[in-house]
C-alpha cells in the first residue's frame, strides 16, 4: 500500500524541466531507495536503540499515542495535494475544449454563406479572433491562411451534433503545422463546401500560453524525450515534419511572471501532469511525434480560487483519489497498532517463559530451556540463563558420566586383555613379531594367530592368521570384537575355508542389528608346503618382503557387514626368509606435524632394507611412522603383524613385545 501511494506521488509531483519519461524513472529510482534506506534504518532502530526493553515500551506508546493524530495530518496534506493536482487536470482539459469550441463556432459560423454562395471564398476574412481560417470547395483549398492542407482534412471535421458531443467528452488531438509549431484546429462541413479554424501561434502565441491565459494555470508541452532547443524531424510517406521545440525556456521567471499578473504569487506550487496525446498531422491526422503531456502549476491561490468558484469541476476522479490516499493511510495506521501491540505481547510473552524456566530450575529441573526468538536484551537474557542452565546440567551429568565411565573403562580392560594374545606362538620354520596401541581405553582393532588342528586331534603344520578393525571404540567396540573371535575360532578349528569362514562372519556381524562394519584380513598357512591362502574383506593390503623388494598385496573386497560377499583372495608361495606384513589403517592414516597422513607409499618404503628377523621388520616400521608423527600418540588403533618365514630353522620362539604390554596396561 505504501509502496503504491510512494509511487502515486511521484507520477504527480515531477518536474517542469524534464521529460516525463525521466521523471517517472527518477520517482521510481527515488522510491525504491527511500524504501531500501527506511528498512535499514528500521533494522538498526530494532538492534541499537529499541535494544533495551524500556525503550521498546515508550517507542511503543508513541506508536499508540502520537502516531494517530500525525497520519491525520499527513491525510490530509497529502489529499489536498492529490485533489489540486487533479483540479489543475481539469482546468487544463476545460481550457482545451472551449478553445476547440470556439474554432468550431467560427467554422460552423462561416459554412453559411459559404455553402450559400453569398460570399466568394477569397472575401472572405483569413483570420478572426486569434483563428487562422481556410476555405474549400469541393474538397480543394480554396482561399484562406496557405498554411491549410491542400485537401480538406476529414478527420478534423465536425459535421454532426453527435459527433460535436463525442469531441466535447475528450482533450481535442493537437495538430502541428508546416512550421512545426502545436496548434488546435477544428472543420465544418456541408455538402461540397467546408471550413477550417485553427488556433494562430504567430497571431496569439504559442499554444501552451493561449490555454494557460485561459485555464490560470502554468502550462507547458513536452515530447517525450525533448530537450530544450532541439528540432525533430519525423518523415512519414509522402511528407517530412520538423518539429520544433515545445517547450523553449527553463528556469520559473516567466512562470513566476505569469503568477505575479494573476496577483497568485506564492512560494509554494502545486504541480500536475495531464496526458494530451501525440502531435498530428494536419492533412491525414497519423501521429507524428512520441506523446506529449501537459506539465502544469499553479498556486493554492489559484487553486482555492477556481476551486470554490468552480468547485463542481472536482468530479468523481478526485474523491476516488482521496479514498484511496484514506484507505492507505488508514492501513499503515492499523499496521503500527498491530506492530505496537505485537511488541508488547511479546515482551510480556518472553518475561512470563523467562520466569516459568527459573521456576523449574530451582525445582531441580536442569534441562528447562526458554526457546529464543528475539534479538534484543531480552533474547541476551534468555540466551545467557540457556547457556547457565546447560552448564549446571552439563556439571551434574558429568558426575554421573564420571563414575559410569570409571566402571566402563575397567570393564574394557578385561575384555581387551582376554582379546589379544597373551603369549607367543611356538612353531618350526616361522618367527612372529606383534605390536599393538589402542587409541582408546579399548580399541576396533583385533588380531590373532591361531595354531589349526590336526585330523588325529593334534597339532598341525597349519597357521592361521587373523587382522580386523571393528567400527567405532570403547565397550562396544570390545564386546563385538569378542563375538567376533569366538566365531572365528570356531570356524578355524571346524576346518572351515576362507571364504566359508568370512561369510559367516558377515552373517554374525549383521545380526547384531546395528550399522556395524568389519574390516578384516584372514590368511591360512601351511608350513610343511611353504603356502599362504589370503582372503581380504576390505582391510588394508599385506606386504611381502623377498630379497630386499616390497610387493604390496592388494585384494579389494568388500568389509563385513556390507552388502555383497564379495571377498579377494591370493594364494602365496613362500620362499626362505620371505616376510609377511599384516597391518591395520591406524598406520596410513597417521597425520604428521602437517597433517599429512603416512600413507601407502611411506608404509611400503619404512619395510624396505634388511629383514634378518621378524622384530627388525616391526621395529623399523614402527620407527619411520613415530618420526613421522613426531612422538605423538595414535589417534586409531595401531595393529601390526610381521611373519619371517624360514623353513631349515627350528621351532622359534616369537616374545610378546614389549610394546604392546605398555599399550595394553599391563
């Protein structure tokens, strides 16, 4: 509504200097920056000044108090401003039509005789009262001002009381002449004779003062897009006009001048725009010229002069004006009510949830909030008691947290020492070296090396070799670790294959219910036949060490617990001294000082160089990856397991390291 009246405003009031095109752009521009800048303005009103609630409620009595009697006010200014440009209209249109009137009087006046033949057409008079006048015979030019088209023009024609009555209605259609002057004409027909009036700009002067002498109101014409002092040429078929300019001063001295002899002077003027059409052409009335809109002015002098002498001129348009500036003004009128209200509501709101939260935090309710929707002191206020109450409540749960975990944790420690292996595998022709740190009080990472048994009930030649990272820490983490190695050692002991064993293992994980994954790395050896079968669900690659060379074993597979059971496998053939390298992800991804993880291509690079031992191995690895680090500890799990394989040695004797009893606590 605003936004409509802002606009209405700025097509009434434009300047008397430029064209009507720019004026409406400019008002447009003006008004959608003055709108921009009021919600600014607002917005900073809301967060600086109204911040303090005090403020909110006396801003909020001047909105119900002052506010009323200041849209009156502005009501009423404004609707007088909106009826007097529109009463300057009339006067315009009033002005045009009693001078197209009168050029129809002295045509009609003179077809008379003309018609009758009483008077030759040369006789009779070129001009009267101000009138240039034309003749025609048989449709020719006969006698009368050359500046007359040749033809009579018939659409200029008034040749019926019906038609004088259409023309009556309606702001009469200026003409230019061969000068390029604006004029106003009128014709007169009867049978094959015919007059043409038309208002004289080098007799009365130019149009635009001839109907401001006669309406007292300041009035000039402009094309759209003129500008002062520039002719325009406008070529139509069979005809080219040169258009001069309409309006030729700038500046209010003459307009000043015009006031002063009406006895009106005033400083303050009112102002009014009335469309009157493109300029025609005189012979066949075709638009030659962009239209043309009447800029006028006046004083209230005049205004309240022709107002309460003529007041029956201000018909329906301006009380439709006037309503709609009531009905706008009456809305903002209802819209700061209701803002005013609604700030007061919602202070009140915000102080009684305020309130009703203390009350339930001195119960012993810590977990009362107030919801916050407010950017002022009070939504700083309802803010700072959330955070006050949080914390309490945060204090109080990390009482209970504390004993809680105290008893998880040792809980975690039994199950984490009955997980991993405990002691070293004794066997002929093969040497172990384990290390493992958990990240947390116990970790995802499992590992095993179980012995298989033979057909007779003893033990074989048949290792196997198990690594798995279980999602996630803690308990949890533990006790499907430890459901996970009662499966496994079932299925090893029942001679189950690889592939059989990890696809029960996958149906175990996932009856667990829960959206766990495991990934894993199983490899069953035979000593006696120097063969390594390994099946991989998504871990990390193994390593093969042979004659001072690293090769990666890759076997992309999917994890347990995922969907498929899509599982790579490798057989191996060992040779003598030929190392095996299992390890979980805690390696790869363990960042530097920079951030870097470690990586494939370092862990690939700290196995090369000697591997005279199993331990040698382990320890170079786990060296390369601490510089690395810089002595920082794991943030996941680190699990390694290193086999030398030696087939002419002894049963060897593989020592539990010294690492992992520090990690594990014990």
């Amino acid at each position: 509504m605003g936004l409509l009246l802002a606009l209405a405003g700025s097509i009434t009031v434009l300047s008397l200097d430029s064209p009507l095109v720019l004026d409406l752009l400019a008002g447009t521009v003006v008004t959608v920056v003055g709108a921009v800048f009021a919600w600014v303005a607002f917005v900073w009103l809301q967060r600086r000044i109204l911040w303090r609630v005090g403020r909110r409620l006396a801003f909020s009595y001047v909105l119900l108090g002052l506010l009323p009697f200041l849209l009156s006010l502005v009501l009423v200014t404004v609707s007088a401003y909106l009826l007097s440009g529109f009463f300057l209209g009339h006067l315009y249109r009033d002005a045009a039509i009693g001078l197209h009137e009168e050029l129809e009087a002295v045509s009609a006046f003179l077809i008379q005789p003309l018609e009758m033949g009483l008077f030759d057409p040369s006789g009779l008079p070129t001009t009267q009262d101000g009138a240039a006048l034309a003749y025609y015979q048989g449709g020719a030019l006969a006698a009368g001002d050359p500046r007359a088209p040749a033809t009579f023009p018939e659409w200029l024609e008034s040749d019926s009381e019906f038609d004088r009555q259409q023309r009556r209605s309606k702001v009469p259609e200026l003409v230019v002449l061969p000068d390029g002057s604006a004029t106003l004409a009128a014709g007169f027909r009867r049978g094959t004779s015919a007059v043409l009036a038309f208002y004289d700009p080098e007799v009365g002067g130019l149009l635009e003062r001839e109907l401001s002498r006669r309406s007292d109101v300041w009035t000039r014409l402009r094309r759209q897009g003129e500008t002062d002092g520039t002719e325009w040429t406008v070529q139509i078929p069979n005809a080219q006009f040169v258009l001069q300019p309409l309006a030729r001063t700038r500046g209010g001295e003459e307009r000043e001048a015009f006031f002063e002899s009406l006895g009106a002077s005033s400083p303050f003027t009112i102002v009014g725009v009335e469309m009157a059409g493109p300029l025609h052409a005189f012979a066949s009335g075709e638009p030659v010229s962009p239209p043309v809109s009447a800029s006028l002015a006046a004083t209230q002098r005049i205004v309240f002069r022709h107002l309460f002498s003529s007041s029956g001129q201000v018909d329906s348009l301006g009380w439709i004006a006037f309503g709609i500036a009531t009905f706008l003004l009456f809305d903002v009128f209802i819209a700061a009510t209701v803002m005013a209200m609604f700030m007061i509501l919602g202070l009140s709101r915000a102080v009684n949830r305020l309130s009703a939260a203390t009350g339930k935090l001195q119960a012993g309710d810590f977990s009362a909030r107030i919801p916050v929707r407010r950017r002022d002191q009070i939504g700083a206020l309802q803010t700072s008691f959330n955070e006050m109450a949080e914390s309490l409540e945060g204090l109080v749960a990390e009482r209970a947290a504390k004993h809680a975990l105290e008893q998880e944790l040792e809980i975690a420690r039994e199950v984490q020492k009955s997980l991993i292996p405990g002691r070293s595998l004794q066997a002929e022709g093969v040497e172990f070296a384990t290390y493992f740190e958990p990240s947390a009080a116990i970790g995802g990472d499992y590992f095993d090396i179980v012995r298989l048994p033979a057909e007779d009930g003893g033990e074989s030649d048949r290792l196997a070799v198990v690594i798995a990272d279980v999602a996630g820490h803690g308990l949890s983490a533990g006790l499907r670790m430890a459901m996970l190695k009662a499966g496994l050692l079932t299925l090893v002991e029942e001679g189950k294959p690889p592939r059989e064993i990890l696809s029960a293992l996958d149906r175990l994980v996932r009856s667990g219910g829960d959206r766990t994954f495991v990934t894993s790395s199983l490899s069953l050896i035979d000593l006696s036949a120097g063969v390594v079968d390994m099946t991989n669900a998504g871990h990390p690659p193994a390593y093969l060490l042979r004659r001072n060379e690293v090769e990666e074993i890759l076997l992309p597979g999917t994890p347990l617990g995922a969907l498929g059971e899509d599982y790579g496998f490798r057989r191996i053939e060992l040779q003598a001294g030929d190392v095996l390298v299992w390890l979980s992800d805690g390696f790869i991804e363990a960042p530097g000082g920079d951030g870097e993880p470690f990586g494939y291509d370092r862990t690939r690079d700290s196995l090369k160089g000697s591997a005279g031992s199993a331990k040698e191995v382990c320890d170079r690895i786990l060296a390369k990856m601490r510089r690395h680090t810089d002595g920082a500890g794991a943030q996941d799990d680190l699990t390694l397991v290193v086999m030398r394989y030696q087939p002419e040695a002894g049963a060897m004797e593989s020592p539990a390291a010294p690492e992992f009893m520090t990690a594990a606590g014990a």
